[in-house]
C-alpha cells in the first residue's frame, strides 16, 4: 500500500483516475525508485519461494488436496490460477487484453499438479510476472499530457459510483 501512497497520494488508489486519464504523473525520480523497490521485492520474494518449496509441511498439507483436474476446470468453467494450476493456459489479461494489456509482455504460469500446492505455486511465480508487468509498464509510460480533453459533448444526465468501504460517492452529471 505504500507504494500506492507513494504515486496517488493515498494508501488506497482513490480518485487515481480521472475523466479523461489519471490525476498524478510518475516521473523520473519516481520512476526510479519503483524500479529500486521493485528488484528489492523480487529479491526477497524469490527467497520466499525457495523456502515455501522446501517447506515439507507445507507440501504435506497441500499436494493432492483439493483437486481440479483439467475436465473439472472446464466443465466447471473455472478461471484464473484454479485452471492454470490444472495445467490451463487462460489468462484474460493475455485472451482478450484490456487497457494495456495487449502492449505488454508476460507470460501466463501453468502448473499440472490441479491440487493446492499447485496453486499455490501458480500464485508464488505470478508475482514475479507482476513485478515483470509493471517494469514493462514504467518503461514503456509515455511522455505527455496525463489526461485527455474530452472534446464530445457528454449526454446529459448524472452517474453516480459510491464507495463501498468510505462514506464517499464520486458523482458526474453534465448538462
């Protein structure tokens, strides 16, 4: 949460984004520091699965519980890292790229254990695809303005999206 803090100014990502584009720009120095706090994170977090794969109580505890196979992921319609742990390459980031998804290079991890410790792993190596993700994005953020003018005459009306965790609504209306 704290690097949250660091780009929007909240611990929380709240009024990030606005019409248009977003409402803080990271620049070089902040760029830099990520990049610093990102190779740090990877470091640590490579230490953290080495452990949690030697750690035979947690094996014990995770290998053949829980199990999906590939049939059950998909007559199931299960997604996300209950299919990929079943040896199910789907990752909607990948299949039907959204944002700036399309423009970024990751690979979707896939395990064929179908049980919790597989998951698990998914899960564990997925960090790291993170971490890959967002030093793709820093490099390729472009330069200029951080939001759009939004020359279309908006319809009238009001929206209105409440905050379910604060006593707070953003509301646009236009007219």
């Amino acid at each position: 949460m704290w690097i949250a803090e660091k780009i929007t100014g909240n611990r929380k990502t709240y009024s990030l984004c606005v019409i248009g584009g977003v409402r803080w720009d990271i620049g070089p120095e902040r760029k830099a520091e990520l990049k610093g706090v990102l190779d740090r994170m990877e470091r640590e977090w490579i230490e953290v699965v080495r452990a949690v794969q030697k750690d035979r109580n947690v094996q014990r505890r995770a290998r053949g519980i829980g199990v999906a196979d590939r049939r059950l992921v998909k007559d199931a319609g299960l997604v996300g890292p209950m299919a990929r742990a079943s040896g199910v390459a789907i990752d909607c980031r990948r299949d039907h790229p959204y944002a700036a998804y399309g423009k970024v290079e990751f690979d979707v991890i896939v395990h064929d254990g179908c049980d919790v410790w597989s998951r698990l792993i998914v899960r564990a190596l997925e960090v790291f695809e993170s971490i890959k993700i967002i030093r793709h994005c820093l490099e390729m953020m472009p330069e200029g303005p951080l939001a759009i003018p939004i020359d279309d005459e908006i319809p009238a009306g009001a929206s209105a999206s409440p905050r379910w965790r604060r006593r707070e609504a953003n509301r646009t209306t236009s007219s």
